[in-house]
C-alpha cells in the first residue's frame, strides 16, 4: 500500500517572500544546510505554513539540502562539550592554585 501525499497549494506572492526572507536568515546555500537547529520543519511552524510548501520554496530557490541535520546537531553538540570541559578545566586550575602551599 502506497501512502498518498496531499498536494500542497502553490504559496501565494506574499507567502513566497515570506519565505524567501526567512530562508535567507537561516538557510547557509553555499553549505546546503539550515543554521542554529533550522529546518524546513521549524520554518513551517515559525510562518504557520505547511511544510512541504517551505521544501518546495527552499529547493527552488537553494537546492536540496547537502549535509545531514543530525551530523551537523552532533558537531554543534560536541563544539559545546569541548567549550563546557574548557571552561571546568581552568575553573579547576584556579581552583588548584588557591590550595597550593605557599
């Protein structure tokens, strides 16, 4: 058994915009990725449109995505780990210089 898409409207001028100005902000065309946990899903709900409309708007006007929204979250994730155990590990070091004998 096939599963049927609805066919989504085509977007009116003033929702392609819309898109188009949201797209800008938060779609990086020269990686074919979304920035900061974007994604044609969080677009949609943002605009209050349905998200195949912001898929369609975004291929046209980008291209299909190019990199995989789960390994570029596990690189954000590890940057803020590395970031977190940079920052504990001086906060140790001063630590350990305030109890150093004199």
């Amino acid at each position: 058994m096939t599963a049927i898409t609805p066919a989504v409207r085509p977007a009116t001028p003033d929702e392609r915009m819309r898109i188009r100005h949201k797209l800008d902000g938060v779609f990086d065309d020269a990686k074919g990725m979304y920035l900061d946990g974007y994604s044609d899903q969080r677009v949609a709900e943002e605009l209050k449109l349905p998200r195949k409309m912001i898929e369609q708007i975004r291929e046209a006007a980008y291209g299909p995505i190019r990199t995989d929204p789960e390994i570029e979250q596990l690189r954000t994730d590890i940057t803020s780990l590395v970031s977190q155990a940079s920052a504990l590990a001086n906060r140790l070091a001063e630590v350990e210089k305030r109890f150093q004998p004199r």
